[in-house]
C-alpha cells in the first residue's frame, strides 16, 4: 500500500508544479492581506484548511470585518463557488470505487485540481483514486503554505502585491491550450469559447460565470451523441 501511495504522488506531483507556483503567490497574497486587516496568522492558516476556495477567502475578510449576517454569508458563497456543482457532475464516473477517499476529493475539488484529475492521462501501473488524491492534497497543501507564510511575515514584508491574481488566470489559459492541443477536434471547445462569449455580451462580466456554464452543459450535453459520433467526447 505504501508503495502504491508513494507512486502516485510521484506520478502526481510534476502535473501540480504550476499549480504550486500560482497557489504560492496568491496564498501569499491572501495572508498578507488578512494580516494588514488586523488578522493573526492562524486566520488564513485555519480558513485554508478548512474553506479552502480561494476566492470566499478572500471574501471572507470583509464578512469577518462587516457585521454578523450568516444568510448573506451563505449566498454570497454559493453565488461565488456554484461552479463546484458543475465540476462535482462531471466528476460522479471518476469518484465511482474510490471509498473514503471521495469525501475528501469533493471537499477538496478546486478549480485546479479539478482540471488536473478530469484530463489527466494517469499511467497504468498508477492507482488512479490514489493519484486523484495526492493532486488534492498536493494542492491543498500548496495553497496552505502560501496562505499561512503570507500571514506569518506579512508585517514584514513591504510590496505592492497588485497584479499577482493574474498568475492564475496565465495558468488557467495553458491548461485550455494544452488541451486543445491533444484533441484533434475542437468542438467542444469551440461551444465553450462561443457561449462564454455571448454570456459575456449578455450578462456582462460580474455575471457571466453561471449562465456559461449551465448553457455549455445544456449544449454540450444535448450534442454529445453528435460529438461521440464525430469522434470526440463532449
């Protein structure tokens, strides 16, 4: 079983490499940031391993600040994480057979550990619950690196941390070409782009995210008999 485990992480690790550099600085950001609201260290050291959803973190600084209203705390955060519905149904085939580890894997199913574990090639000689679950762990780990650091030397340090949430963002656009790149057609892909698009024109920018994302799950789960045909899975 050790063996096992220690395969998969090192089969694991290299995919979250990019990840550790983006968690890093924004992790760091983030306790800097709760350290110059008047925050301890054991505020992002705690809320990184319990909320671990970076941006309601981030929120969470002006919740903590504001006054007690749990129902606003609530909406806000379902508001801002109701794209974690739409990655849980993607992933209901891949956590199938996983036992105890698939609670944690959906409690810790980020942004980009999602991304890691949905597309992925996993060599065979790889547990594949095992690899799913050190790419969450590694992740959650690195975002509680950053976060505690942050808090810890955010007195210390002096910077102007403007600009640094972009690293995600550069990260986020190299997974989708690295993905357009392995498939030979891009239909998908395409519809994703197209409707994020026209979401954007719609709704505008502050609330674009959800239509997209329940209109390329409409589109691309109507289409999908017509994109297996064409050779690619929606």
């Amino acid at each position: 079983m050790n063996h096992k485990i220690k395969k998969a992480f090192r089969a694991a690790f290299p995919h979250t490499l990019p990840i550790f550099a983006g968690f890093w600085f924004l992790g760091l950001t983030y306790g800097i940031y709760m350290n110059v609201s008047g925050f301890s260290f054991w505020y992002p050291m705690l809320m990184s391993i319990t909320i671990f959803a970076g941006s309601i973190e981030f929120v969470t600084v002006n919740l903590l600040l504001g006054a007690f209203n749990p129902l606003q705390a609530l909406a806000m955060t379902l508001m801002i994480n109701a794209r974690h519905l739409f990655y849980g149904i993607a992933m209901l085939d891949k956590f199938k057979g996983m036992g105890w580890k698939k609670f944690y894997l959906i409690f810790g199913m980020c942004d980009e550990s999602f991304s890691i574990n949905y597309t992925a090639e996993i060599p065979e000689d790889v547990d594949r619950g095992w690899f799913m679950f050190a790419v969450t762990v590694l992740n959650h780990f690195y975002w509680f690196f950053g976060s505690t650091l942050g808090g810890i030397f955010g007195s210390l340090l002096k910077f102007d941390t403007k600009g640094l949430d972009f690293v995600m963002t550069a990260m986020f656009v190299v997974i989708f070409m690295e993905q357009w790149m392995k498939e030979e057609k891009h239909a998908s892909e395409l519809i994703g782009l197209g409707i994020s698009v026209l979401c954007l024109i719609i709704f505008k920018a502050e609330n674009f995210m959800i239509p997209s994302m329940i209109g390329i799950l409409l589109l691309l789960t109507g289409s999908r008999r017509i994109l297996e045909k064409g050779g690619e899975a929606a």
